[in-house]
C-alpha cells in the first residue's frame, strides 16, 4: 500500500496589498472524504483506488496546503500569528473553499469547481468568487493523479490571491 500527502506548489510573490489570510477553511464533497484515492469512472460513477491512500484527510491536507502557498505569495510570515489576533493595516479574512469537483477521470482530466467565500466579519461573507477549471494528467499513474491535485491547489491558491490583490480593502 502507498500513502501519498500533498505538497504546496512554487508560486512566485505577488506585488500589491492584500489582506492577511487568518485561516483557510475547506469543504469537500462526500466521495472524497475517504483515505483512498477517487477517480470518476463517468459522469455518474466514481472508482477508488484501493492500493493507493492518502497519508492523512484530504480535506485537512488541502486547507495546509492552501495556507502554506498563502504564507509564500504574501507577506505573512505566520499564518498562526495572524489568528492569535495579530493586527493588519489592512485586516484578518478568513477563506472558505466549498468544493464541487475535485478528482480526476478516466481520459486524463482532473476536473475542479468551486466557489471561494472571503470573510472578514464571522457573521458575513463579504465577497466570493468562483473557479473552475481541467488540469492533464496521465491514466493509470497514481503520481501523476497526485501532482494533477498539487497543482490545482497552487493554481486555486494563485487565483485567489490575485482576486485578493485586486480588490479594495479599506
């Protein structure tokens, strides 16, 4: 049996202000909250892949991931600072990502649709985007599978800074 976790993407630092992320939440569609590995066989029928497991829960790992790529694009050095109550010029968000689609199918296409809710009251969502998009990978290799998921994290976490960034924050 293999055990694979997540590792953040090489994103570069982003110019411009955006406020300091306090805490990335996520939340994942019922058939991937499981240790195995999913694909979707088509449209209505998802495949687990039962040699293949990941290390710890996925949704946890990607909300790690995310807020490790958050720490490298911005200028927030630690993110556990921010949520001890560390002050901004610009203030705290919290990030939600509620997932759709996450896996990838048979003909090489790792599918991922969402929507990304940015708080800065706990009481209400103050602006919201949404993403949607197909990364390659190769059939029948689980590293591939793995690194398709790697990658569209780095590029959901890239989206959404530069979203961020353009945004007024006063």
């Amino acid at each position: 049996m293999l055990y694979y976790k997540l590792s953040a993407g090489t994103l570069g630092k982003l110019p411009g202000p955006v406020p300091e992320i306090g805490s990335v939440t996520v939340e994942i569609p019922a058939y991937l909250k499981r240790q195995q590995l999913v694909f979707q066989r088509d449209k209505h029928e998802i495949g687990f892949l039962e040699k293949d497991r990941w290390g710890c829960m996925l949704r946890k790992d990607m909300a790690d991931v995310l807020q490790y790529d958050f720490e490298q694009q911005t200028n927030c050095k630690d993110l556990k600072d921010v949520k001890q109550g560390h002050d901004s010029a610009l203030g705290e968000v919290q990030l939600r990502y509620v997932f759709r689609s996450f896996s990838g199918d048979l003909n090489g296409n790792f599918r991922v649709d969402g929507i990304c809710y940015i708080v800065q009251n706990p009481l209400k969502i103050h602006r919201s985007f949404c993403f949607r998009f197909v990364l390659p990978f190769t059939v029948k290799k689980v590293p591939s599978l793995v690194e398709a998921h790697n990658l569209a994290l780095a590029r959901i976490a890239g989206e959404t800074v530069d979203y961020l960034a353009q945004q007024s924050w006063k």
